[in-house]
C-alpha cells in the first residue's frame, strides 16, 4: 500500500536511474529485513526434515505467539521417524499445496 507512494517521491527526488536502483533495492532491504529476525519457521517444514526437537521448539513459539495454553509435555509426534522418506520434490509440494 505505501510502495507506490514511496517510490514516486524517490522518482520526483532522484533523477539518474541508476541512483533510483540502488534507492529501491535500499528500501526493499529496510523493509523487508524483518522477515529474516522475526518470521518463526513452520514446524511442518522441521517435521519434514526429520527435526523433531526444532519443530517443537517452533510449536512453543507459536503458540506462545498466539497465547494458546498448550502442554507440550504431553505433545508427542508419533510420525517422525518411521517414514522412510519425507523429501519432497517441488513438484510433490506443488501438487500437495494444490490439494489443500
């Protein structure tokens, strides 16, 4: 919502293209950092991966987010481990994610 105006007062500011490039990719930067320090990684994502100790890390840090009262003594992923494998191609993922 604040791109555009964003990007034309950089447009009636700065008048080389070159200088409007390196403009938008510092905003981009700025604005897009937060993503990398604060976004949790999904817990599916570890379970995939066999990681059942980070998934439940990320559980308690959702549901701490969303202040859910979970136990997580009595959490227990029954699944991982006994498949034998969990890689998925993209192809795989895609037709997963299109199934839902």
């Amino acid at each position: 919502a604040l791109g555009y105006p964003i990007v034309a007062a950089m447009g009636y500011h700065v008048y080389s293209w070159n200088y409007m490039f390196l403009m938008t990719s510092i905003v981009l930067l700025v604005t897009r950092i937060h993503i990398f320090i604060f976004v949790i990684e999904s817990p599916r994502f570890y379970l995939i991966k066999n990681d059942v100790e980070t998934a439940k890390k990320s559980f308690k840090a959702l549901a701490a987010l969303t202040k859910a009262n979970l136990d997580f003594d009595k959490i227990d992923i029954v699944d991982a481990g006994k498949t034998k494998e969990r890689d998925q191609s993209i192809k795989q993922q895609l037709k997963e994610l299109r199934r839902y």
